[in-house]
C-alpha cells in the first residue's frame, strides 16, 4: 500500500529486514536448511580448488597481501591459511576464492550468483559474532533472498534480459553487497531498524562494471569478495549507529533509479515476502549450480558439444561449426569476435563459446568440462584454438525467447565429408530444467577439494558442512591447509 505521494507505507528496506529477522528467528523451512547446507559445501568446494594456484592466482595473492597489510583484530579464519584476519578483510579474501574460478551458483531470470558474497559474509562475520550453525544457515538463507529478490526486480520482460546487465552492471556484486549486509547483520545481532540501515548502507558501497566479461581483465575476480567485505562494513558500521535512508530502494534517488532508472518491478520482488514461513514461496532454492567452471552462458553450447562428441563426432573432421545462443549471452560469449576465437588468458577463455566449445568437443574433464580445461596448458594448447577459430556464435531465435529463464543453445556442426550434425539444449545442464543431482553437487565438490586437500579431510570437511545444523561454534569449520590463501 503506498501513500499519497506513491511511497509504500512501509519503506522496502524495512519490509526486507523484517522478513531476514523472521527468517533468523523463527524455523526454516527444511527444504531450505538443505538448500544453503549444499550452497555452503559448494562454495566451499569452489574456494578450495581457487587454492591450487595456476593462471589467475596472482589477483587472489594481490587481495591477500592487502588484506594482510594493515592488521587489525583475528576475528575469522580464510580457507587455506591457519591465519585469522578481521571480519571484513576475511570476507573480502574468502569472497575473492569464492569467485575467481567462476564456478559459482546462478540465480535466474536476475543472472546473478548470489553464494560468492553472501556465504563469505557470513562466515566471516558468524566466526566473528560467535554464531551457531543454525544461526549461520538463516543468515545465509535471508541474504541470500534478498540478494536475489532485488536481483528478479531487474528482469525485463521486454529486453528478456536484467536492466543492471544492460547497462554493463554487475548485478552479482551490488546486489551481492546488500544480500551479504543483511546475512552479517543477522549475525552481529541487529534487527528492526538497525538491519534495515545495514541494508540502506549497503546501497551505497556496492558497485562492478562487467567489461572484463567482455575483453578480459583481472578485477571482476575481486568483485565478489569487495562485495562481501562492504556488506560485513555495512553491518558493522550499522551496529555502531551509522544509518540508512529508510527509502534508499524505492526512493526519488534510491536503488532502483540509480542503478535501474525505474525499469524495475516490484511484484516479483515482493512476492509472498510477508509470508515467508513454512509454505512461503522462497526463491533462494531456485538458484542453480555450475557443472561447468566457465561463465553460465557458455554452459548450453558445452552441452551440445559433449552431446555430440558422445554421439560420434570427430573434432578433427569438423569444417564449420555454428553456435546459437540468445542474443544476450552472445554480446558475452561471442563478441567481439576477434577475442573470443583466440581469449586473451585462460582465465578469458572461461567467458568464450567457440573455445568452450572446441574444449568439449575434443575432451573435457570432471562433469564433461572441468579447471583443467582452463589450464596454461590447454589455453595453449593449438589443437583446441584451431577449432575454436572455426566456432562462429549467431543468434537463434527460439534460444531468445526463452532467455533468461533457461540458458538454452543450438550447435550446427559441418564436417569435412559433408555431413551435417546438430544439437539443441533448452536449458543447460545445472539449469532449472536440468538441475544437478545431490550425486552430481557432491562429485563436483570432492573434484575441487581434492585439488588441494587428502581425501579424508575433504571428507571430513563435507561432513562438518552437513552437520551445520547441530553445530553450536563456527570455529574450526574451514581448513587451514590447501596453501596460503593469497
């Protein structure tokens, strides 16, 4: 109900820290406990294997050295290292691991990847507080939600696409940071109007352009964990009385018209949130994982291509190939042109479809497209970037219409001998179409752990993660070995 002038008569960020006080302090649904349990693991597993070092490590190695840099109170352990920094510069390094490898979850339509910040922040700032398992899981749970609430806000119907992506905006790192804040906040103990301030400071610290998708760069790595960092500053800041615009969402200049130039819409964004009990309509849950540790929208053309080397395709014999993808992903994976046939770094490559495709194609590792995919050594590998030159990416107009509720592809494939061969995904493998397996989530976390931890660490690692619940002390949750985090 808004008043006379169109505002609601509850301000959105109050609404927002009444539903996460709720979440802290009344049960989760059982579906969602699970849920952030496996979102947890995951981002853990991702952590760890950014700890093996390669192509990439330097970026984590700069954020480490300046977290480090100007000390301060050990209030939280970073995965990999024995060393304990204060909250916000353990959120920043864990949040940076989270992300470098871009093998983090997506929440669609929005295309965000809500874990990469939120889980960090409340880690960081659960240790800190002293929290419990418990206490730990609705944290993540609520700002998670938020994350991705404001992130559905973004969806435009008509562009089938997120404002913020339109305009070059990294919706995973702003709405990240206020997600992150209110998951913080829960666990510094604030509540009511000292939450909803943590959220309205957020507003202010969250940022990220997403050129570097595009034409490469190092930053977008860090985006994440500065992400998660401002968020544990937002809190804190809140907590020592600091406050926020009551009306910093939907405000004259508030969020929505700053980031979105009022192109957004509330009633996805406010869907069942005053109800969100046991029969609440969570959407947190609805956000999927990776099986592919590349940018999302390369993920339905790697589909095709492994469907097709299963069905008998030689990579040696292909003449031409074409990839069809929604018009979106493609001004992503497919231009220009010049740097997606031949990637800057493998880190680059992660964000290419002709070299994801090529990759599949010849042979991938892990769930069908694994790190070693992105090594130095394939990256240099010239077998693969000759195919990738032969990948042209096109729009296909069915993959445009169902975009961004499913990450769909077609791949047309020539051979030299004149035959032609084709696949087409709706929605990609992880997608809410095709969603991984328990089986799957779990493979996909021993493949990373094991790239820096013995078997039965990780094993006994997943088991602490799954054990949250009745865990009553985050410390000693995280490993300490796996090599210096940064």
């Amino acid at each position: 109900m808004a008043d006379a002038t169109g505002s609601p008569a509850v301000p959105y960020a109050h609404r927002l820290a009444a539903f996460a006080t709720a979440a802290r302090d009344e049960p989760l649904p059982p579906a969602v406990t699970a849920d952030v349990v496996g979102r947890i693991l995951d981002t853990v597993g991702n952590c760890l294997a950014a700890l093996e070092g390669g192509e990439g490590s330097e970026a984590q190695a700069a954020v480490g050295r300046m977290a480090r840099r100007a000390g301060g109170v050990p209030e939280a352990s970073v995965i990999g290292s024995a060393e304990r920094l204060p909250a916000d510069r353990a959120a920043l390094l864990t949040g940076t691991l989270a992300h470098a490898l871009d093998f983090d979850d997506t929440h669609l339509p929005s295309v965000l990847h809500p874990s990469a910040s939120v889980v960090p922040a409340a880690l960081a700032a659960g240790e800190a507080a002293g929290a419990s398992g418990r206490e730990l899981i609705a944290a993540v749970a609520a700002g998670g939600e938020v994350c991705v609430r404001l992130g559905l806000a973004s969806y435009d119907a008509a562009l089938r696409n997120s404002v913020f992506f339109e305009k070059g905006l990294h919706a995973t790192s702003i709405c990240g940071t206020v997600g992150a804040a209110v998951a913080a906040g829960l666990l510094y103990g604030l509540g009511g109007d000292r939450l909803a301030d943590a959220l309205g400071i957020a507003c202010s610290l969250g940022g990220g352009i997403i050129e570097a998708n595009r034409t490469g760069g190092t930053v977008k790595r860090v985006h994440c964990g500065w992400a998660a960092h401002a968020g544990v500053s937002a809190a804190q800041l809140a907590a020592e009385g600091i406050t926020g615009p009551p009306t910093v969402l939907e405000g004259r200049f508030g969020f929505f018209r700053a980031y979105l130039d009022d192109a957004w819409h509330a009633g996805p964004f406010l869907a069942g949130l005053d109800r969100m009990g046991l029969d609440g309509a969570w959407e947190l849950p609805r956000t999927v994982f990776k099986p592919y540790p590349s940018n999302h929208f390369t993920h339905p053309g790697i589909d095709c291509a492994l469907a097709l080397r299963a069905a008998g395709l030689d990579p040696d014999t292909v003449e031409s190939a074409e990839l069809g993808v929604a018009a979106a992903p493609l001004r992503t994976i497919g231009e220009p042109r010049a740097l997606k046939v031949r990637p800057t770094t493998p880190y680059h490559a992660k964000f290419s479809g002709p070299y994801t495709v090529a990759s599949a194609l010849i042979g991938g590792g892990g769930l069908g497209l694994h790190l070693d995919d992105f090594s130095p050594e394939a990256f240099g590998d010239r077998r693969r970037l000759a195919l990738a030159e032969k990948v042209g990416v096109v729009v296909d107009e069915r993959c445009d219409e169902e975009f961004p509720r499913s990450f769909g592809a077609v791949l047309r494939v020539r051979t030299y001998d004149g035959r032609r061969w084709e696949h087409r995904v709706r929605s990609s493998r992880g997608g809410p179409g095709n969603p991984l397996t328990l089986d799957e989530l779990e493979t996909k976390y021993r493949l990373n752990a094991a790239r820096v931890l013995p078997e039965e660490e990780a094993t006994a690692l997943a088991a602490r993660i799954r054990a949250l619940p009745d865990r009553g002390d985050l410390r000693g949750l995280l490993p300490t070995r796996g090599g210096r985090a940064g």
